[in-house]
C-alpha cells in the first residue's frame, strides 16, 4: 500500500514520464491521470512550425490542465490517490520557452482565469536522461510529428527542466537518472525504484544506477 495520494511524474520528451506514471498507478492500484497530447490538434501543427502555432497549443493544453484540476477537486477525481505524467506548473515551463514576450504576456493574464487553484503533489519524480538517449528514445517511439524536431529544441527542453528543477521547492522531489534504467520492463529496475520512494525522507532524493 502506497501512503501517497498524489504523485507525479515528469521530465522531458522521451524521458519515459508516462510509461513509469501508468506502471506506478497499476502496481498502487490507484488512478492515472494522464496527458492527453494526442487530443491537442495544434501539437503536430507545432512541430512543424513553432512560432506559428505556440500559442494555439500552449492554450489547447491550459484547458486541458483545468479539466484535469477540477476533476481533482470537485469531479471524479476527488479523495481519489492518483498517479499522473504531467506536473501543472510545467506548463509555464513551456510557455517561457516557446512564447514571445507578448504571447507570454497573455498566456499569464489568461491562466488564473482558466486554471483553478490544484493540490500539491505529495512526491514529485523528475526522469533526467542525457540528450543522445532522449534523441534514441524519441526516435524509437515513432511518433510522426516527433521525429523532426528543429535543431536545438530538444536541448533547450531539457535545459528548462534541469533549471526548473533546480529550483523546485514545492514538493519533495526525487530525480531519476533513466539513462541506465529499464523502467518499461525490468522488473530489477522498477523495485530499485519503488524502494528508493520507500525510503525516501526529507525534500530531495537522487537515484541513479551506473551502467
């Protein structure tokens, strides 16, 4: 029995957030709350071209998240121990990294208004993996719209979360280094895992198993 009722998992595309969220949630036997990026229509259109579309998506995902949040603190959701890929806060992550200053502008007068008030995680996980194993992971996945990121992007993803982080203080935090873990199927991997959460004390953690 896991004591925590509300955990999330996050990282940078390829990191393996929503494979380790929907592998905890079914071991606890608790719910998963999940991204819906395929439910965004503007996602494939931003890959294709950023400055065009960022806004469109970054705001297609800001509904999304307050359904999320109300589901959790007046729909089905409520009371309810949950596992979920995506912290809410990173979405400003992602805002300051793709908006100009005016879409950023907007996009914080906007979210008070839309996003309600959600609960704080009990443990936040954070995946950290190096560039050439995101790239690999990205590439294996096959997601059509992935495959082609402009130059650079994924490397300035992954700065913002390293930087995000860093400074995180809202919740404890363990960081993963998945760059050796096999947490899709190894079942050696996924109880080191679950026995560093276990035994986890304080407001930071680091786990990383060497090669």
């Amino acid at each position: 029995m896991n004591p925590l009722r509300y955990v999330v998992i996050e990282g940078p595309i390829g990191a393996g957030k929503s494979t380790l969220a929907r592998r905890l949630a079914e071991h606890w036997e608790v719910d998963l709350l999940a991204e819906a990026s395929e439910a965004n229509p503007f996602l494939p259109r931003f890959y294709r071209s950023m400055p065009h579309h960022a806004l469109s998506t970054q705001l297609s995902f800001l509904l999304q998240r307050s359904s999320a949040a109300r589901s959790m603190i007046e729909g089905e959701l409520q009371g309810r121990p949950v596992v979920s890929d995506f912290l809410f806060e990173k979405d400003a992550l992602f805002a300051r990294a793709n908006l100009d200053a005016e879409e950023l502008a907007l996009y914080r007068q906007l979210t008070p208004r839309i996003l309600p008030e959600h609960p704080s995680p009990d443990l936040v996980i954070y995946l950290e993996a190096s560039e050439d194993v995101l790239l690999s992971r990205v590439a294996e996945r096959a997601c059509e719209y992935e495959v082609n990121f402009p130059d650079g992007y994924l490397k300035r993803v992954h700065e913002a979360y390293r930087n995000f982080f860093y400074e995180y203080d809202a919740a404890p935090l363990l960081t993963v280094n998945t760059d050796h873990l096999n947490l899709l199927e190894g079942g050696e991997d996924f109880e080191l895992l679950l026995r560093c959460i276990s035994e986890m004390r304080g407001q930071r953690s680091y786990f990383n198993k060497s090669a």
